[in-house]
C-alpha cells in the first residue's frame, strides 16, 4: 500500500470524534459486512469505540488489523458509514486506488500482458481518481461544517448577551395610578386618596449578559448550556431604562444550524424605582397632601424575575 496522506489519517479521528455522540452503537461500526468486520485502529484509538460487538467464535467472523487488508479482502464501507465518514472513504477509496496502480505497473512490465488488459487497466484507475475527487469534495464539506459548528459553539457559549422579555414578582405592590379627590374649602378641606391601581407583577424588556458552559449532553436533539447572567430593563411602563438589576442563573437551548438559541432563566432583581404612597397610605386614606405626586415616594423594591432571551 502506497502511504495515506499524513494529514487525512490525522484529520480523521478527529472529525468523527466530534460527530460520534450523535450516533447509535450500530451506526458507529465502521464497517459490517456478511462475513467480515473491518477495524481500523491503526487510524486512532478514537475508532475502539465504534467497533460493533459480535461474537468472535461465530464462523463468518474475521478480524483485520489494517484497512488495508479489510478493503483489499473486498470489504467496503457500508452505505450509512459513507455518509456519516467521509474520510474513511477516501481512505478507502485511496487505497483501492493505490493499488489498481500496483497491478498497471506490473502489467507494463509483463511482456505477455495485452493492450486490452492495459486499457481496462487504466479506466480502473481514471474512475477510482474520479471517484476520489468527488470524495475529497465530501471531506471538505465535512471539515467545513465542522468548523461551522465549532464556530457557532464558540458564538453562542462562553460570554454573550441577548435582548428578552422578563415578568416581574415583587414583594410589595407597586402603585401605578393614584388620585386625591378635595372637599371643603380653606382650613376645613379635606384630601382623601384613591389609588386606581396598583401591581405586585409586571412585564419588561430586558437586556442580558451571560456566561454559559456547555454540558456534554444533548436535549431534545441540540446542545444545551447553562451559567450566571446580569439583566436590566430597557423598557418598562412605570420607570426610567436602567433602573432594574437581576442576577440569576439561566438554561439555554442552542439551535442545531447556527449559533442561535433560547435562553430561560431565574433572577433575584431589585427596582430602584419602586413607587409606594407616603406614609404608608391606602385606598380612601384622608392625607394632608392634595398633589397625587407629592404623595408617592420611590424605594428600592426587591423580587424575583422568570426572563426569556433569544440570541439571533
């Protein structure tokens, strides 16, 4: 056997090694066929994990301990491992390759061989390089995509943000909508507040910065990661931007095509402009104030905040 590209017998390993969690002990045999297995170990310890476990003492069982030897016994790659190794089968393919230029050397030098045999010679080996083009355009692919993926691992874990929309859980009830209703006139007048709304829950739209660690399993079919984030709103009805503070920890999701996903998660937050009346007043309070504004004060407001973000 000619010598493997160097490069491809390294590259190998590792591409599978990046897919190999996807798929069932079945589809991780290299090669089964009727009568033989083939391993290739000699590649890389990586491939130990995807032999199929058949018993050694049945008949139709024989062992290789090359690729070569598998391939030039007339084993092959089965359909669902093309697919899913590439690069195996342009080892393969290699190798077929390497030989059937073997055997045209030999011929050219045996005086008894035919022009025919010589032709039929080199067809064999114009397709087999036919053959190799096509697969080294199928390992591109593969690293290609490979890099895309680690790329959009790299894009979507570690330090990110993201825009979201969080529901608020205070404490204490914030009011929103008060009114002081007058009656009588000069020392005798009377101030009584109403307080047309008030909320212990609220929506916002937040921004937030995390930092996720990718676990090595998968759910429901796409890697997943988890980590501390910070948020502050960017809208919310009753305030200023930039006046809600949350720490948490979140649980993100990541889309199988790209670097994007979803993220949910749990906060601890304070609003440092929480409104509540003066004096601790409630609805159909007689107050000393007759302007609504100079009966509301600001504190700091403590909860918890459930937010939902999207990276895209």
């Amino acid at each position: 056997m000619k010598t493997l590209p160097l490069s491809l017998l390294f590259m190998a390993p590792l591409l599978v090694n990046a897919d190999e969690n996807k798929y069932s002990v079945a589809q991780k045999a290299v090669v089964r066929v009727s009568s033989s297995i083939c391993h290739p170990e000699y590649l890389s310890h990586n491939y130990s994990s995807m032999k199929i476990k058949v018993s050694t003492q049945s008949s139709n069982y024989m062992a290789f301990n090359s690729l070569q030897k598998c391939v030039l016994e007339g084993n092959r790659l089965r359909k669902v491992d093309e697919k899913h190794f590439p690069e195996l089968v342009f080892l393969q393919s290699e190798i077929l390759l390497n030989n059937s230029r073997d055997e045209l050397e030999k011929l050219l030098k045996d005086s008894s061989t035919t022009d025919s045999q010589i032709k039929n010679a080199k067809a064999k080996i114009s397709a087999l390089e036919s053959l190799n083009a096509g697969t080294k355009e199928m390992v591109k692919a593969t690293e290609v995509k490979a890099a895309k993926e680690k790329e959009d691992i790299n894009s979507f874990y570690g330090f990110n943000w993201a825009p979201g929309i969080a529901l608020l859980n205070y404490s204490e009830s914030y009011v929103s909508d008060l009114r002081i209703e007058n009656s009588g006139e000069g020392d005798e007048q009377i101030n009584t507040i109403y307080i047309d709304k008030e909320v212990d829950s609220n929506i916002a739209v937040m921004l937030e910065t995390h930092f996720l660690v990718k676990t090595d399993d998968n759910l429901f079919g796409r890697t997943w990661g988890h980590g501390p984030f910070m948020a502050t709103n960017v809208y919310k009805k009753e305030n200023d931007p930039l006046t809600i503070l949350s720490l948490g920890w979140m649980v993100s999701l990541k889309n199988n095509d790209d670097s994007n996903g979803i993220s949910l998660g749990l906060g601890y937050f304070i609003d440092t402009e929480f409104q509540v009346t003066r004096d601790n007043l409630v609805d159909g309070d007689v107050t000393i104030y007759s302007d609504p504004t100079k009966a509301v004060r600001q504190v700091d407001e403590k909860g918890w905040m459930l937010i939902l973000s999207a990276t895209f």
